[in-house]
C-alpha cells in the first residue's frame, strides 16, 4: 500500500478553499494545469511510499503514539506559492513549529517501523503546503497563479488528530483522472 500521514482540514474551509481556486481557474492557460480534486487536498507530515501490509500494525502503534505527544494547535490556510514552474500550492500559519515536530515524529515513526525510504530522496526541512495544481507542460510560469493567492486566509480551526492516508493511483488511461485519497485510521493529538 502507497501511504502517508497527513493532516486533514476540515470542510468548511476546504469549501473556502475551492472558491479561491475557482478564481485560479478562469487565468489564461489554467486549462494547462492539472488542478488537484477537493477531496485530496491535504497537508502531508511523512510520505512513506510502498508499505507492506505486515509494517501496518507497527506502523500505526508508533504514529498513535507520536499523536498523543504533540497537542492540538490552531491551523489556517494562507497565500500561495510555488515550486519552480512544477507545482501551485497553498500555506499555512498557526501551529507551525507544533506541525513541523508532528511531522518529524510521524517520519520517525516510519522509520521505526521498519519502513524503508527511497535511499535517493533527499531530507528536507518540513514545508507544510497543499498541492492545487500541478504543471506538465514547459514554458508555463505558475507566478500569476501563486501571486493570486496574495492574501488568501482561510478561517482557523484546531488540528486535533493525525491521519495515515492510503493513496490509490489515478485510473489508468483515463485522462484527467486523479489519485484517490482513503483515510485508513486517524489517532487524537494529545491523548
């Protein structure tokens, strides 16, 4: 199984979320991109790539105990960016310090539970972001979608759980069909 853990916010401001993007949408070359669905949209703490069905048992022991560690804490979704001319996302503010140490335990806890990484992909500092839109195309600049997000700010609300997410491949051969997101289990922060 392809999984990772995340956090999941909740609807009412992913509904907040899809009407900024909505306005994304109507940029000249938008149709160019490949924009992410609602239901995936997340922020992502560890990605642990290919897991065998025998880590799962020790795999959740040791994420449910790095949620009991960290508390709940405050999220909103802000302004928007980009990675190079490849991705479009969304950021965060809050928490952030109590995410960023959320998200290393639920790295260590993959680690721990014996699931391997790709030897080839480099650490990096934690950068919570939520992918809206992807580019595949050369010679596309992203800047006017990111700097349309200028001053977005989502209502707040209280990350409360940690989620591990079971990410099902994009139907094959289908055009613009997209990967689908299965929360598999989710443990309280704090408890």
């Amino acid at each position: 199984m392809r999984l990772f853990a995340a956090v999941l916010p909740p609807g009412s401001v992913l509904t907040e979320l899809s009407t900024a993007v909505a306005r994304l949408k109507a940029l000249p070359a938008a149709d160019r991109l490949r924009w992410t669905g609602h239901e995936g949209w997340h922020f992502t703490l560890a990605f642990y790539g290919e897991v065998a069905d025998d880590l799962l048992p020790e795999l959740a022991e040791r994420l449910a105990r790095a949620a009991r560690r960290h508390a709940p804490y405050e999220l909103r979704i802000t302004d928007g960016g980009r990675f190079d001319d490849r991705v479009v996302w969304v950021g965060a503010e809050g928490g952030l310090e109590v995410m960023r140490k959320l998200a290393d335990s639920a790295e260590a806890a993959g680690r721990r539970a014996g699931v391997t990484r790709d030897p080839h992909r480099t650490h990096r500092p934690y950068h919570p972001h939520l992918t809206i839109a992807r580019n595949r195309i050369e010679r596309l600049h992203l800047a006017p979608f990111a700097d349309a997000l200028d001053g977005f700010e989502s209502s707040p609300w209280t990350v409360r759980e940690l989620a591990l997410m079971r990410s099902h491949p994009p139907a094959p051969g289908v055009r613009g069909s997209q990967p689908h997101y299965e929360k598999l289990a989710s443990w309280p922060l704090g408890h």
